[in-house]
C-alpha cells in the first residue's frame, strides 16, 4: 500500500468524522392541530437510534422568565412509545416531568406520541383552538436529557389559510433548534398572520399581529416599534441578535415574555385605540426587548445555565426585572414615542403603588428576589402585607440610584453606563450583587456599598428628597383635601376591598396599616349593618360617606354564619398621592439634569 493511499483513507476518515460531528442524530417532532376546537395539540416525537435500554424523555417544570414552577407535565395523556418497526413499547411514569421508556433490546428510532391539552391563555403556557394556536417550548415539548444540546427540528402541520411565525430558523419546512434551550426560548404562533417586515440598524426585525387585529393601525404601531428598536440598539451600543419577531397576539388578555431573538405579547383589540392602553403596549413592547440584553444574555450568574427540571433562585430579579421596568418608559421618552408629562404620571404611578403596599417594610428586595418561586406568581388576600415586588420597588429603586449616579459625578456617569460596563464585563459568565455593587461604585467613583444594602438588603422607608432635588421635582399636594365631599367632609377610608363576585359586601383584602385591620376585621368577613343600618354592596361606599371623621362606627357583620359587632373608628384617607411634578421655581441646572435624564 503506498503513502497516497494512507493519506486518501485518512482524509476519508477525517471527512467522516468531521461530517458525523457536524452532522449528529437530531431529535425530531411533528405537531398536528386535528382536534383544535377541542384545544388539543398531537405531538409525535422521534428519537435517534444513539439512545437505546431505558430511555427517559423528560418536560421544563417552569418557562425562563416566569419563575414558578407550573408542572407542564399536568397537560399531557395518551402518551405511549413505539419502537422503528411500530411494536409498542412499555411506558411508566418516573417523576412528575419524566416517563421511563423499555427499550431493552432494541435499536433504531423510537417515536412517542402525546396529546396535549392547551387552554391557558397566556405568554407562558398554551393556546389552541380553531382561530389559532400559541405554542411555548417548556410547555409542549419532551426531550431526553443526553440530547439537550442536539438539534431539535420541529415539523408543524396546520390548517388551510395559517401560517407560522416564530424566532427559530427554517430548514426544509420545518424549524430548527439548536439546542433544547433554544426549542424552549422561541414561541410558536399559527394562525392567519398579519406580518409587517422592517430594518433597524441593518438588522432584520418583524412585527406579527394574530388574532382579532381588525381594529389595529399596523402603520402606527410599526413606526413605533422601529423607534423603540433604535433607542434600545442606542442604549446599548451593540446588537446581539441576528433577526428579531416581536409576536403580537390580540387576544383580551394582557402579559409579555422575553426571548433571545423574540418576544410574546398579549394586549386587547381596542388598546391601539386608547392613549393609555396603547402607551402600555409600548411600554410592555420596550419592557421585553430591553430583555434582550438583560436578562436574555446578561444573567445573574445562578440563572446563566438553566435548570429546567428545578427552581433556579437569585437574589438579584430586582436587576433584572426591576432596572428593566425602569427602562421600559424612560427609553419610550428617548425614543420619542412618550412624552414627559406621561412619563411622570407613569413613574409616579409605581411610586404610589410601592407607598401604598405596607409589605414594603417587612420584606427587601433582595428577599423579593429570592422568594419568587412561591411568593410573587402566587398572592393571597394578605401578599400586599407582607411582600414587595421586585418589579415595583426595583423600577423605583433603579430611579434613585441612577440619581445618586448622576449626583456624584456631576452627571457624567449614570445608571446607564452600568449597565452597559455590567454588560461587557458580565455577558459571558453572568454577575452576583457583589458583581453588580462593584460595577456601580467603579462608574460612581465612590463606594455604593452601604447605599445598595440600605436599598436593596434592607426593607426600610425610601428617601426621594435627594433625587426630587437633583431633577427639580416634587410630589403634587392636592388642590383640596383628598376626597372632600361638597358638604366638607372627608371621604372615609377602611383600608380594604370588597370582593365583586358576592351580593353582599364581603371584605376581600385588608391593609395592615388600615383601620379595618385595627378594628378586627378579616378577609371573608361579611358586612351586615354600619350603625345599624343595613349595607348592600351598591350602597355601601355612599352609605360610609355620611360619617365624619373621627367618629366610632358600629359594624355588624358575619363571620363563618355567626353574626358579631366591631368597632372602628372612621378614619380619613390618606392624603399623599405620589403625584410627581416639576417643581416651580426649578433652577436651569435642575431642569437641564432632568433633560438629560430624558435625552
């Protein structure tokens, strides 16, 4: 044998070797909508020959972005498996997100056939019925867990006049993920597609509107979304996405998830049509692509590989979820799609919401963080009481410590040149809070240490003065005393709902800052009488305003059927609104830290 002929095995060796390592067995589903009115989808997977004995095929217990564990399994019957000569195989139930498959003996593919139960309308779960159908990753498909990081290639046959809309690329009519994780990041619509293709910044970007869109103005909201797209492409000075889809669906219902090269919107048909409800579309279209940077690839470093079989707990969602919020009206106002005046009304809104939540002092952010997998996505009637949002208090937190940026450097560093330093020393590994403290006192050029842990550690009062003084701002005091009545009154104030769904007035929730709390009464209490005079849930609001304040109300109401008296002192409401305004009298250097916040 000559050296030729060595060097030709060889190459021939290599090219095989190299073509099986570009090319490895890939895990294959087909997703069928036969029984869509019925809000099934019929999923048949196929796994490569490489796996053989007893085969586990395994679901996420939790979508990333949405931190709770929701047991997708739960959705799933007729799950049975078949080996390549259509012999079934035996199937047993391992764990709540797992089946155990006897292959034994076998070799070749193996398919498994499921249905899929889909009727929760939401940008984490799923949605089929004969209009159309939403699809998560986490939520619809099974994988083996050795084969997490091969190409998972979806095939999707629907109905005549739908068409596909997702993040994941095309190959021979059917649709790749690279890896399991990325299958589970890229949503799935199909449907009748109303598709407006546009560039921003030479990169490719599509606005997809679904559902009822008869009364959208696809133009207008077009043009706004390439101005929020330019203003996050601004802010971060980088564009890590080869495409993007912003997935609208127009559905009744509200919400938004973040993806790498997409995200999934919820809104209402008429909300292109009302100024306020149109401005929370573009907030919620800013909210999510700012994501793109943060919290898609810049990642508390315990959410930088995801578990999806377990919770994966951080104490640093303020960041993620918190600085975003910030962000989300702040950017709209760069991008020229909001104005100043709604951006205060917005800012204050959260302010307002964060004064009047008394969990506020009893839980810090950092805890809020940590606490989301049984707390945030699941309130009960006494959540407001005792937990704060990290969403809230972190959009107010980010505001103030973008101030004190700006304050000690004489508005030459801001929050944004954190993020942006957070970005490029972190997007690889991911950061801790000590990652993010340093980064802040690096742009800072002091120490932020004590400030963040009295912020962000701590669950104590928040000061504004300082951030109100550097911008030239104030809190709005009413023109009259808050809820006065044209006799001089002053509204009465109980510190707690009524549940809607009853006849009668039932207490639904009850501050514990409020009299009703001081009074004695509970959630489910049911309110007969005020001073012996019968209440009806019409009435009752009318009926407590014929009190003053100060005065000792009898309150006849039934708990668990037995009837009992309370007293409670009427008390007024209280009188701090949060209503952020430009302060009169505000110095050119105030009002040109205010415009630069906003330019």
């Amino acid at each position: 044998m000559t050296a030729a002929f060595f060097r030709t095995l060889n190459c021939l060796i290599l090219t095989s070797i190299t073509a099986f390592a570009e090319e490895p067995p890939e895990i294959n589903y087909q997703v069928t909508f036969d029984h869509r009115a019925q809000h099934f989808a019929h999923i048949e997977m196929t796994i490569p020959a490489t796996v053989t004995g007893r085969v586990e095929v395994v679901m996420p217990v939790w979508t990333p972005g949405s931190y709770l564990v929701r047991e997708y399994a739960r959705h799933i019957d007729q799950l049975v498996a078949a080996d390549e000569e259509q012999t079934p195989l035996e199937v047993t139930r391992g764990s709540r997100d797992r089946w155990v498959i006897n292959a034994e003996g076998k070799e070749g593919t193996i398919r498994v056939s499921y249905r899929l139960y889909c009727r929760e309308l939401s940008v984490r779960t799923n949605w089929v019925d004969s209009q159309m159908a939403i699809l998560n990753g986490a939520a619809t498909f099974l994988t083996v867990p050795e084969l997490r990081n091969r190409k998972h290639r979806v095939s999707i046959v629907v109905p005549e006049r739908w068409q596909v809309a997702t993040a994941l690329e095309k190959e021979d009519e059917s649709y790749i993920g690279e890896t399991f994780e990325q299958l589970v990041d890229s949503p799935i619509v199909a449907a009748p597609l109303q598709v407006s293709n546009f560039e921003v910044g030479d990169t490719p970007h599509r606005l997809v509107h679904f559902g009822d869109a008869s009364l959208w103005g696809t133009t207008r909201s077009v043009e706004d979304v390439k101005k929020i797209v330019a203003a996050h492409q601004k802010f971060w000075g980088c564009t890590p996405y080869p495409h993007y889809t912003f997935l609208n669906a127009i559905v009744e219902s509200r919400g938004g998830l973040e993806h790498d090269n997409s995200t999934l919107l919820m809104t209402g048909r008429f909300s292109s049509r009302d100024p306020e409800k149109y401005e929370d579309w573009l907030s919620l279209v800013s909210h999510e692509f700012f994501h793109t940077w943060n919290v898609r690839r810049l990642r508390p470093v315990e959410l930088r590989h995801y578990d999806l079989q377990n919770e994966n707990y951080t104490r640093s969602l303020w960041v993620a979820e918190g600085i975003t919020s910030y962000y989300e009206d702040l950017l709209l106002v760069r991008a020229g799609v909001l104005r100043k005046g709604s951006w205060l009304k917005r800012l204050s809104k959260d302010i307002a919401k964060l004064q009047q939540t008394p969990g506020r002092l009893q839980q810090s952010l950092s805890d809020s963080s940590y606490d989301t997998w049984i707390k945030f996505y699941r309130p009960h009637e006494n959540s407001r009481n005792v937990h704060v949002s990290y969403y809230t208090k972190g959009a107010v937190v980010a505001f103030l410590l973008d101030a004190r940026i700006r304050e000690i450097t004489g508005n030459r560093k801001s929050l944004d040149d954190v993020m942006r330093k957070l970005y490029e020393q972190f997007v690889d590994t991911g950061y801790s809070p000590e990652d993010f403290g340093k980064t802040c006192s690096d742009v800072a050029g002091r120490d932020m240490t004590e400030w963040l842990a009295e912020h962000v550690e701590q669950a104590s009062e928040l000061d504004y003065e300082p951030a109100l003084k550097w911008y030239g701002l104030t809190f709005d005091p009413p023109a009259k005393p808050v809820g006065a009545t044209e006799a001089g009154k002053k509204k009465i104030w109980l510190g707690a709902e009524f549940e809607s769904a009853h006849a009668n007035p039932v207490f639904s929730r009850i501050r514990s800052d409020g009299p009703a709390a001081t009074a004695g009464i509970n959630v489910g209490d049911e309110l007969i009488a005020v001073n012996d005079i019968r209440s009806t849930k019409s009435g009752i609001e009318k009926q407590l305003q014929q009190y003053a304040v100060g005065e000792t109300l009898d309150l006849l109401i039934a708990r668990r059927g037995r009837l009992r008296h309370l007293e409670m002192k009427a008390t007024a409401e209280p009188k701090q609104k949060w209503q952020l305004r430009p302060l009169a009298g505000a110095s050119g250097y105030q009002k040109s830290r205010l415009d630069s916040l906003l330019k």
